[in-house]
C-alpha cells in the first residue's frame, strides 16, 4: 500500500488501520512497514490516495 501525493491530510485513514501503520510523513501521510495491506484505509480515503 502507498499513500499518493493526492493525500489531503485528513486522517480518516489512521482512525481505521488495525496495526497503526499509518503516520504523518511531512504535509501527508505515510504508510510504514507494519502494514498488513487488509485495505481498510483504501475504503476510508475520500480521495482516493491510497493504492496497492
């Protein structure tokens, strides 16, 4: 998973990651290496930001 420079830096997306491997990288947010890649964060992104 990656999070695209589309990122707006909202947050909804640390809310719903099950291992919190989502954190703010600079002006966005980044996704680390404790991700499981289980997608719950591509169904919260309201851009889109998040891909595989």
């Amino acid at each position: 998973m990656k999070i695209t420079d589309e990122c707006i830096s909202c947050g909804a997306c640390v809310d719903t990651c099950p291992v919190t491997a989502i954190v703010e990288s600079g002006d966005k947010y980044a996704i680390n290496e404790d991700c499981t890649e289980c997608g719950a964060c591509v169904d919260s992104c309201p851009v889109s930001a998040i891909v595989e």
